[in-house]
C-alpha cells in the first residue's frame, strides 16, 4: 500500500488538478494510516505509541480523510 500511495503522489505531483489523483490519494493515505497501521501485527508498541500519539495531533486531517474515503464509495 505505501509503493501505491508513493505512485498516487507522483501522478498528483504531476498534476495536481487531476481529481482522479487526488481522490486516490485521499483514499489509499487514509486506508494505509488508518486501517493497515493499526491492524499489522509486525508494528511495535513503539510505533503504535507513536500512531495514536499521531493520530491524535492530526484528528481532522484525519477526519476528513475519513468524510471523503467513506461518503465517495456511497455516492450515486
């Protein structure tokens, strides 16, 4: 998921009015950070400090990553 989202930033850095870019960045920087950090077993106490710690510090970022990857997959 990180060599996707590295791929999603160089598009978008290539155009960064590419809607298409910017939503799967949106969608794989959201999912990568909150869905596969929290649930790999192979991240250490420490790193799971340091995500929540994170986490935390940047809540709506976070909160809006999480509006715009949820409500697109249930828009019409």
């Amino acid at each position: 998921m990180f060599e996707k989202l590295k791929r999603d930033v160089a598009i978008l850095e290539a155009d960064y009015r590419n809607k298409d870019a910017i939503f799967n960045f949106v969608i794989t920087a959201y999912h990568l950070y909150d869905d596969w950090l929290k649930k790999d077993p192979s991240i250490s106490q420490l790193q799971r400090d340091k995500y929540n710690s994170t986490k935390n510090e940047l809540k709506d970022l976070i909160g809006a990553l999480y509006a715009v990857a949820n409500s697109s997959k249930h828009s019409v």
